[in-house]
C-alpha cells in the first residue's frame, strides 16, 4: 500500500457539515440561484498554472469571472499571458498580494501549513471566500468508511516542511485546520480530490490505464472488473470549484465518482473503447497481486486490493458534493479525452509513463500468474 494513504491525523478540526451562511448547503445553493443575477466575481488563483490550476482558471474566464495569478513564474508562464501575474514565493514571498482586492481565493498550491496559514492571514481581511483544494489522503484510515466526519491523520512533528509519501495527507490536514483558523468555517470551503485525471495529468496514474491498453496485447488487469475504483475528472472539479465561489458553497467536501459507480470493468471498456485496440485482459486475483508485490512503486495505479487497510479507499462517499452540486461527467468522456490529450504530447513525454507496469515487468508477472496454472 502506497504510504501517503497509511497515515493520516488524528484530530478532526473540521468534521463539521456543510454551512452556507447558516443554513444547508442544498437550501443556501437554491436561494443564491433565484436571488443572485450573475455578479463576476475577482477571483485569485495561488497556484493556476500546473495541472488542475489551468482547468480551473479557464472556467473562471469561460464563465465571465476575473482572474489573477500567484506564483514564482517558474510553471507554464506562456499559458495567461492576458492574466495578471502576480510574482511570489508562498514560502516568505506573499508581499505581491499585499494590498489586492478579490472576492475569492482558490489556494491550489498550498501543501506546507507554515505556507498555507500565512496566505490565509494576509487575505482573510481581503477576500471573502477562500476555496482550499486539499485531499481524500487526508483521511486516518481506509480500513473504514469514510465521508467528511471521518477522522483526519494526525502527526506528532507539526512543524515539519518536507513533502513525502509519509507526511503529504498529514500536513495538508494542518493546511486545512489553518485555513479554517485564520479565515473561518463561514468564509471557507475545503474540497478533498480522489486522483485527478483527464488532460494534462502528470502523473500518468489513471492515464496509464488507457494509455497501455492501446499498445494491444496481453494486458494485466487486477482484481476483477466489479472491484470499485474512484476518480474525479479535473474538468469537473474545475467547474464545482467555481461554482463554489460563485454560490458561496462553503464547508468541507470530498470530490470523488460516486461511492460504486466506476468499477474496473468500467475503466477497461472504456479504455478499449476509446482506443480501438486488440488487448486481451487477463485478470489477476488480489491475493497473487498482493504476495507477488506487483503493486508497488505505483506498479498498478487507482486501482486498490478490495480487502485489508485501504479496502474503502475507492468507496469514499461523495454525496455531499453531489448534493451541492458536483456533475462527475461519463467516465468514457475522461478517457476518451485522456488519449486525445496524450496524442498531442511530444515523444519524449510519452515514450515512458510515469505510472504502471514497464512492459518487462508486466510480462514477468503475467508468466508467474499463467506459470501457476501448470
Ligand atoms: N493530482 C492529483 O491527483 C491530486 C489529488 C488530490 C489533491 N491534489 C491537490 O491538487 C492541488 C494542485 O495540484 P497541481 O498538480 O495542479 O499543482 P501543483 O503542481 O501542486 O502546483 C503548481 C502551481 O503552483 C505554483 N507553485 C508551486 N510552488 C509554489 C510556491 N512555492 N510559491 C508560489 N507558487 C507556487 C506553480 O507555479 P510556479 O512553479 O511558477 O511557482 C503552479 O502554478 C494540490 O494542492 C494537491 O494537493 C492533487
């Protein structure tokens, strides 16, 4: 099992349910539509220029909001160039933001509570909304159910910086509970992702899925196709994050596929049918995945053993998010739009994933698999 998702805090500051300014996320979302016209809102992305920061920036704009940009310059500086660009570090280097005026904040960037909490005091007496995209890795243990009330890992050392498999949910926990410190539940929404997918993923992790199903063949696939997987397509996220600014959705949501909705069987038409390809799957038991440790290093990504410590890893339960709104388009549109994007990348990007089974590997475990059955 991966270890950012073995541990993760203790104390949950922030169990609490949605609130929109003291009334249901359902209700407050249905007032503000029949009582709002559109008002373009000045919205501040810390953070809009890797992956998900793009999607989110262009729904910002496609919807007729304003956006300006905060980083240190160093990411895709070509793709706003009509932006406003705000320089700065988010390690002691926020003074670009001093003296701004927005409406809202999507912080996109913040993994180090140190860093978090020092944006988050700066804008609270200038934004009145702040939007922090955080995590499902968030969670203690995945050995059980989890919604939003579920208890958050915890970590002795809190002010460690480093970034690992260890300390990555822990830390963004503590990012939360700053956020909510400094600006207030009232003036708060945090969103918890499962693994982001669709066009412009850099890690590969859902993309390998699709990706290797069209080089054809003997395909490795694990578990069998009723063994539950979640995702959330990054164009839908997008969308649900502005329309949290623009509703004032506020409180804490895990954004996720629906609990059981997207099943490995699922991924695998989908990704056939989008590639057109001759791939013949062969299904490999969790038992034999799990004592051959074909798993690790991210070996078979999304996908998780059914049983054992992260057995609700994929079932996390997503109806809050569905209830204020989150649209999870159809799981063949992400794949289909995965290949299209990766078809388009040049060749030093695609001639190796960053995610999956290398082609030997793959191979030697389908021979021990088949080598069994002698
Ligand atoms: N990918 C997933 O599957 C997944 C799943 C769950 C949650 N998340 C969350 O999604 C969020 C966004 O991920 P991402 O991959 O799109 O973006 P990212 O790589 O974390 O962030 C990139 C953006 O942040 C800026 N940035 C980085 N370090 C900075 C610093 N020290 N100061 C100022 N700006 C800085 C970068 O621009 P410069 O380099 O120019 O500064 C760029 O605009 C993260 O919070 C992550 O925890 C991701």
């Amino acid at each position: 099992m991966n270890n950012d998702r073995r541990r993760f805090l203790k104390t949950s500051l922030l169990g609490s349910a949605a609130i929109v300014a003291g009334c249901t996320t359902e209700v407050a979302t249905e007032v503000a539509a029949k009582t709002d016209p559109f008002r373009p809102l000045r919205i501040l992305v810390l953070g809009g220029t890797g992956f998900i920061g793009p999607h989110m920036v262009r729904e910002a704009l496609r919807r007729g909001h304003e956006v300006s940009l905060f980083n240190r310059g160093r990411t895709n500086n070509e793709l706003f160039p009509d932006l406003e660009l705000l320089v700065g570090d988010r390690n002691n280097g926020l003074e670009a933001l001093e003296g701004g005026k927005w409406d809202a904040v999507v912080d996109n960037s913040g993994y180090v509570p140190r860093h978090v909490e020092d944006s988050a005091r700066l804008l609270a007496p200038i934004v009145s909304h702040y939007l922090y995209i955080s995590t499902i890795s968030v969670y203690g243990d995945f050995s059980k159910p989890i919604d939003e009330d579920t208890a958050v890992g915890t970590m002795d050392d809190d002010t460690v910086e480093e970034v690992t498999g260890e300390t990555y949910g822990p830390m963004k926990a503590m990012c939360e509970s700053r956020v909510l410190s400094q600006v207030g539940a009232d003036r708060t929404t945090i969103l918890r992702p499962t693994y982001i997918c669709g066009p412009g993923d850099r890690t590969d992790r859902y993309t390998y899925w699709p990706v290797r199903t069209m080089r054809g063949g003997e395909m490795l696939w694990p578990g069998t196709p009723d063994d539950d997987i979640q995702m959330i397509d990054v164009r839908d996220l997008a969308s649900f994050t502005v329309d949290c600014l623009e509703q004032k959705i506020l409180g804490i949501f895990n954004t996720v596929t629906p609990a059981g909705s997207f099943k490995m069987g699922d991924l695998l038409q989908d990704s056939l049918a989008v590639t057109d390809a001759d791939t013949m799957p062969t299904w490999v038991d969790h038992e034999f995945i799990t004592a051959q440790n074909v798993g690790a290093d991210g070996g078979l990504p999304i996908w998780e053993s059914p049983v054992g410590e992260a057995a609700w890893l994929a079932k996390v339960d997503g109806s809050r998010a569905a209830a204020a709104g989150l649209r999870n388009r159809p799981t063949r549109e992400t794949a289909r739009d995965t290949i299209t994007w990766w078809k388009t990348l040049p060749q030093d990007r695609t001639e190796k994933l960053r995610a999956g089974l290398s082609a030997d590997k793959e191979a030697e475990f389908l021979q021990n698999w088949h080598n069994q059955d002698d």
